[in-house]
C-alpha cells in the first residue's frame, strides 16, 4: 500500500491503539491529542507531535478524529484552530468518535464547501477490538470517499459497512448502544442473580455464554464482572452520552424506546455513585449496591 500522509486526532483508550496499527502499517502520521502525555508511547514509535487540530490538518492528506463527546468533535474539527481550518481541497476527514448524526452531517456540509471529503466511521468492538484491529465499523458520507478510505479502515477493523449518506454511521451505531443497554442490563442481573445464589460466576457464563444466551457482553464483560474488573474498555461517561443521543433521535422521529430509558437511568445512578470513569460492565457495581450485596 502507498505510504500516506494521516492526521490522527485522539489517543485515548481505544485512539491509541487505532492510530497504532495505521503507524506500524508505514504511514507517517501527525498527531495531536488534548492530554499531550498519553500521546507519548505513539510518538516514541516514530508519529510526528502537532500542537493544534488545524497543524494536523496542514501536514495530512486525511486525518481522522477519535475523541469523547460532540462537543469536542466541534472543537477539533470545527472552531478555528480546526481540522477545516487547516484543511485544503481533495483532503479526506474521517471522524470516529461516536456523535450525534445531526453533527455528522453538519461536518459534512462544511467540508464539502472546502472540497473535503468528510465521512461518519463510529466504531464498536471496545478496547480489544481496537488492540486486536478487529472492529466493526459503520461508514456513512459518499461511497467513492468510503472506496477510498477502506484499505485504511481494514487495518483497524474486521467488519467494515458503507451505510449511506452522511450521519448514517452515527445512526447504525445507534442501533448497536441501543441492544448493547438490553444486553448488558441482562448480563449484570444474570450475574447477580448468580453471585446471590452462591454460585460461581465463570462456571454460569462457562454454560450459558455457549447457548442462546451468548453475546460479546457477557463473554467478554462478564468475564472482567467475575474477576472484578471494571477498569474501562467503554467509559460508563461516554455511553451515558451515547444513550442520550439515541433517546433524542428517537424523541425526535416520535419513537418510544423504554429498555433504553430504564438502562439510561441506571448508568445516570453509576455517574451519581461517582463510576463514570469505570467501564460500563460497572453497572453492575450499582445494581449490586441496590440490592445491598456485597461483592
């Protein structure tokens, strides 16, 4: 593959090791994070420092941006030491951050004026999928542009979809957080009701994460669950933003979503308890202390 000139924005826990495998591919990448510390390990294996968004834009042919809410999306892509700031025609903008598809489209609109070609690639798979290069990532924005930028997505990831227009990316990624609540709510009362029956948690999920009951969530999540692990892969922070997103998409096209709502108050109660920088199978630490057991 040619060697490209990329812009990487975000380094964080699942940035990292994204920006990571397009480094060890040959591309010569600049980067610029908020936190210039946890950039460090990418710049020591040869990924060019820039102080700004707007520096990246001006040393690449195509960045892309993995950051934590849409209000950062805005400030890196859209303010004035932004990406489009920055950006020249013919540039490529690949935005991976889960947001909202209202913004997708915006980003669109405002690139397409530059003579950019912006696209919509949320991501899901948590932080093994990042490591492992083995995401599903879900592309919306102009096929030709998604063409182009494919054999890039195929060095992060496994599953790879062109949607349709721009903010149909955000929108299937929607779709994934909202069975994920149903899921995951349903792993931690199995759990539970496991843990309070005295009974082993691994030997459950050894059985029922093999029937129709297996998922990802409790084969993966479970297991962290089990051992006591709820350091984050997804932060509880950032799906709580996810689940807002969905509930005002669907408030927006008259759609009611109650398993949704009911999960979206739960993680509300993790925040209150303090857990948002937990990952999100710390849930179960909330329903755990409701039921007053003791883990």
């Amino acid at each position: 593959m040619e060697k490209l000139k990329i812009g990487w924005i975000g380094s964080g826990v699942m940035g990292k090791a994204m920006c990571g495998h397009l480094l060890a591919a040959g591309h010569q990448i600049s980067l610029f994070n908020r936190t210039r510390s946890k950039a460090e390990s990418l710049v020591a294996k040869g990924a060019q420092w820039c102080e700004s968004p707007l520096a990246v834009a001006r040393a690449s042919d195509i960045v892309f941006s993995m950051v934590g809410f849409p209000v950062d999306v805005e400030q890196v892509l859209l303010s004035d030491q932004g990406v489009l700031a920055g950006a020249k025609s013919g540039m490529f903008l690949v935005d991976m951050t889960t947001s909202s598809p209202g913004l997708a489209r915006k980003i669109y609109t405002a690139a397409k004026e530059l003579g950019v070609a912006a696209l919509d690639a949320p991501v899901s798979g948590g932080d093994i999928g990042a490591r492992e290069a083995t995401l599903a990532i879900m592309v919306g924005g102009d096929k030709t542009a998604f063409e182009q930028i494919l054999p890039l997505f195929q060095i992060m990831g496994k599953n790879i979809a062109h949607m349709g227009a721009a903010g149909t990316g955000q929108h299937t990624k929607m779709c994934n957080q909202i069975l994920i609540a149903g899921t995951m709510i349903g792993t931690v009362e199995s759990l539970l009701y496991a843990h309070r029956m005295g009974m082993g948690q691994n030997a459950v999920i050894d059985v029922i994460g093999q029937g129709a009951a297996s998922s990802w969530t409790i084969n993966t999540l479970g297991r962290r669950i089990a051992k006591g692990d709820f350091n984050p892969g997804f932060f509880i922070k950032h799906y709580v933003k996810d689940m807002g997103i969905a509930l005002d998409e669907a408030q927006r096209a008259n759609l009611c979503l109650p398993g949704l709502a009911l999960v979206h108050q739960f993680y509300l109660a993790a925040k209150a308890l303090d857990l948002e920088n937990l990952g999100t199978q710390a849930l179960y630490r909330v329903l755990a202390q409701m039921n007053h057991l003791t883990l």
